[in-house]
C-alpha cells in the first residue's frame, strides 16, 4: 500500500460494540437470578476496588431498550454480549427460568430489528455459585453442566441469533480465577488452575457438540481467546524461553487443543511437578477439537517477558502483561514480566498496536480458512465531562485509530479479519477493578445511570459511516 492511500475496510465488515452481562446488566437479584461466582467475590470485603460490585452495574437490563437506540444512533453493524447462566439456569442444573431466556429474547429482537447482528457469548466468567459449590471449573461434572445449559439457550434463540461464542477468554477464567485469585472465585491452587483450563475447554468441544444439535445448519459456532503476544525481553535463549513458556500457558493451553486436538508437549512438561496431567481422559482432546466456523482474538496489550534470576520480582503478569499477579503455574518462579516502555491506559497496559497485527497475522498461518474477528479491543482512559456533560477522549481516539490501522495492515497481508468489536460499548464493571476503570465509547454516570456518548463514539461512528479509516 502507498503512503497515503485511504484504509478503506470491506463493505460487508462487521463493525461492532461488546460487552458481557455481569459488568453491565444489574438486576442482580431480579426474575429468579441466582448468585454467581462474581456476586459472591465482590460482596467478599477486600475483593474488589472501593467495595463495588455489580448489583446495579450499568443497570442495562432495565434499560436495554435505550442502549439499543444508542448502539443504532452510532450505526453499529453488531453488538457482542453474554448470557448471565445464573439468569437463565439459577442452579446451573435443570430446567430454564423463562423470564431469563425472554429477556435476552427481547434483547436480541430489539437488535435485529434496527439491523444490529447479535453475537451471544454463553460464558463470560459469572459461573452460577452452586456450581461453584459443587467444585467450579477444575471439577469435570461443571463441563457437562455447561453442555446442557448451552443446549437450553441454543433451543430458546437458536432461530434469531446466528453468531454464537462458547466462552469468553478461558486463560482469565481459569488463571486468574483459580491461581492469582483476583477474579472469582478467587481460589489460589495451582494443579486448579489446571483443571479448570481443561474443563474450560472440553466445555467448549460439548458445548459446540450440543449448539450443533440444536441451532440450524447455518449458524456460526466460535470461541473467543485472548492470547499473549509473548515477547523475549531479549534475544537470549532463556529469555526466548521464557517467553515461550508464557504463550505455552496463556494461549497454546487453550488454542492447541481446540484447534488443533492436541495440548502441547512442552506445556505438560512445563508443568510437570504441578500436575501429572490425569485428569486428561483418553478422547478429549478429539472432544475440544470441534469444526468452527469462527475464531475471536481480544488484544488490549503485549507482554514482555525474560527469564528470571534468583529473587527477581516480576513486574505483572496478569494475562495482560501488566500488573502484579503471578499465575504462572510451574513457571511463576522461572519468568519475569517486564513494563514495557511507552504510553500506557488507565489499566497500566501499554499501547501497542503492531502486537494486534501479529496476533491476527499469527493465527491466520496457524489457523488456515478460519475467519478472524477481534471481539475485543479497547482502552480505559481518564476521561473527563466538560461542564456540559460531554466527555473528550482523545486517548480514545488516538488508541482505536491506531489498532484500527493495525487491523487493516493484518488484513492487507492477508489475514481474513471479518469484523471487530469495540470494548466496550458502556463504561462498566472493571472487575477486580470495579467502577474505578472506564473503557466505554458511551460514559455512563454510576449515579443517575444516565448515558452520554463520548468523543470516541462518535469518531467511531464516522468511521463505520465512511468504511474507511481518517488519516
Ligand atoms: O473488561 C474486560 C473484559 O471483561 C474481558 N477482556 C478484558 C476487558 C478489559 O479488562
């Protein structure tokens, strides 16, 4: 491409907004909703930042009808979103309450009447508490129980929902709900960790087993990753290898096996005095490794990553190469994260969009045919109203600008990108965070729930209006 042409993206790119149902719906104790494992952890002292939790979020369950206006108003093609379990199945066991189905029903013909595509995601981490009770992710039953329940949703909106997702980011699911235990349900046990990782992912090879069975022959069955951009802190073979152990843990844990049948050799060997592997039964594997039909790629930042020298603290590792946590299990005392130079959001997460490119470019060789979406990509910024209420951010700007144009490089050297999703549509619950992180493209007053597009929402909006990229 010469210097100044436009980056004009396809017409029939996806342009889209996500978001996931415990950061933003509400309605907590609401129609027959249970507790889930975020319920539980945030209302646990000391768990979350400023004590917030997400009774009332951004309260969208009540006001989904003028999110979805806002969402038409910007002219999004698509909106990404999850099914709270606890809403729709309140033990995670037996028949549906269908009070929870008719809501995401309501939700999802709302969206296509304005000709927004619904993509549902089934589990974006508000596992239902009795299932954790019962023994969470790292016991086997909680696979079957995600197979069923699956079914359930795929039987109640099966006929309008054509782009389904099993799960959202397992790495966090898994690691950080069950190793560093900063997301619920907070358990800090390392063969868990797993466990857990495998029953996420045989989840996803019953759950897709079981969307098939029931969804029309057309629907598009995917799953969302967030992968590590692993890189070596330098050239050195232990830096190197450190960098692969950390993509071993992160990202092959989850894609080899599911896109390929097979958890990597180095990762069992890696993690050989955590664990010897036995809950590994004989045909899972070919279980995890169903057909898809898409593969979603979320990418906020890289990590940088060396080898460890005796007593070394590492600088973060909390799947998004930053922060304090260490999940690395069997290799949190032989890696070291580093805060890679440059600016950074709100979160501590460098920018960086030429780790987005790699990341599409990577799993376009390693996954031929399969059609690529970011389903998520984002910043939080420290955005602030001017006294009229509005909200400049051009941070924002400047950050969707330049992933925007990541994507679009991907694309040009060949990586099949069908579309991307903005995170996140509404400032929400930053989980462990709470409150105190915005990545919304609309502000949302935490108050009055009040809803107020920023800047970047509209720079967003003139984007997908122009199908092409300003310089
Ligand atoms: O808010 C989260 C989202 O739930 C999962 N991916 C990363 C986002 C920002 O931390």
């Amino acid at each position: 491409m010469t210097e100044n042409q436009p980056r004009v993206f396809p017409p029939d790119f996806l342009w889209g907004a996500a978001t996931s149902s415990y950061q933003i719906e509400g309605a907590a104790r609401e129609d027959g909703r249970t507790p889930s494992i975020w319920d539980t952890f945030s209302h646990t002292p000391g768990k979350v930042l400023g004590g917030d939790n997400g009774d009332v979020a951004a309260d969208h369950y009540h006001r989904f009808r003028e999110d979805i206006e806002l969402m038409s108003g910007l002219g999004l093609g698509g909106y990404r979103f999850s099914v709270s379990w606890s809403r729709v199945q309140p033990t995670g066991r037996g028949p549906a309450v269908q009070r929870g189905l008719d809501f995401y029903r309501e939700l999802v013909d709302g969206l296509l009447e304005r000709g927004i595509v619904p993509s549902l995601t089934l589990f974006h981490w508000d596992l239902p508490q009795e299932l954790e009770d019962a023994g969470g992710w790292p016991a086997r039953e909680t696979a079957e129980r995600f197979a069923d329940y699956a079914a359930l949703v795929g039987e109640a909106l099966g006929d309008r929902v054509g782009m389904w997702s099993t799960h959202n980011e397992p790495f966090c699911a898994a690691f950080l709900g069950y190793g560093s235990g900063v997301h619920a349900p907070g358990r800090t046990e390392p063969e868990s960790v797993l466990k857990a990782a495998h029953h996420l992912n045989l989840s996803h090879g019953l759950a897709t087993q079981a969307l098939r069975s029931v969804l029309p022959k057309n629907t598009q069955i995917g799953i969302t990753f967030n992968p590590v951009v692993s890189r070596p802190y330098s050239e050195s073979p232990a830096d190197k290898d450190a960098a692969r152990r950390i993509d071993a843990l992160q990202t092959r844990i989850f894609t080899d096996p599911v896109l390929h049948g097979a958890y990597p050799a180095d990762l069992k060997q890696d993690t050989a005095r955590v664990s010897d592997w036995s809950f590994l039964r004989d045909g899972d594997e070919a279980t995890i490794h169903q057909p898809l039909d898409w593969l979603g790629l979320n990418y906020y930042t890289p990590s940088v990553v060396s080898a460890a020298a005796d007593g070394d603290p590492t600088e973060g590792a909390d799947g998004h190469g930053s922060s304090e946590h260490s999940p690395w299990v069997g290799s949190a005392d032989l890696v070291r994260f580093h805060l890679a130079p440059g600016e950074r959001t709100e979160m501590g997460w460098v920018i960086d969009p030429t780790g987005l490119s790699e990341l599409l470019l990577r799993f376009h060789r390693e996954a031929p045919g399969l059609p690529l979406y970011i389903t998520e990509n984002g910043g939080a910024f420290e955005d602030k109203a001017d006294e009229s209420g509005l909200v400049h951010d051009p941070d924002r700007i400047a950050y969707l600008h330049g992933h925007l144009g990541a994507v679009h490089d991907a694309m040009a050297q060949g990586a099949d990108v069908r579309g991307y999703f903005l995170w996140s549509l509404l400032d929400n619950f930053e989980w462990a965070y709470g409150y105190s992180k915005r990545f919304g493209m609309v502000h949302v007053d935490f108050e009055t729930l009040q809803r107020t597009p920023k800047a970047s929402a509209r720079w967003y909006s003139e984007v997908i209006a122009a199908g092409q990229l300003p310089d």
